[in-house]
C-alpha cells in the first residue's frame, strides 16, 4: 500500500521503485490485488477488478486482452 499516491486531480497511481527486471505483467497484478485485499474482498470483487483493469489498459494504448486471454 506504500506505493500508491494520488495526483491533484483525485486519480491514484502506483510506483515500484524497488527492483527493475523483466517479467509477466501479470505477476504484479496478483501481488497487487493480494496485499491491498483482504482474501473474502478479492474473491468477491477479483473478476470485476481484472475486467477494469484491462479496460483502462486497452483505453490508454495498451494491448486489448479479454479475461479468457488472461
């Protein structure tokens, strides 16, 4: 939760400044959502979450991904 900031304008944005390396964008996602939720929330909300997600991604230029894909 350390490293989540918020910008003037209310958005919230995430920075990891503590290793650089190559690998699976995935692999932070899950970290993220499994250290920021608690184990009932993320069950609940997980599926939603990732759906969102993807939608930003493709919205700011990123690749479009479906969940089945993911």
């Amino acid at each position: 939760m350390g490293n989540l900031y918020r910008v003037p304008d209310g958005r919230i944005g995430l920075a990891d400044w503590q290793n650089y390396e190559f690998g699976h964008w995935t692999i932070d996602v899950a970290y993220h959502l499994a250290t920021a939720l608690e184990p009932a929330v993320l069950d609940a909300i997980e599926h939603d979450l990732l759906a969102l997600y993807l939608d930003r991604l493709a919205a700011k230029g990123g690749p479009a991904m479906s969940i089945d894909d993911v």
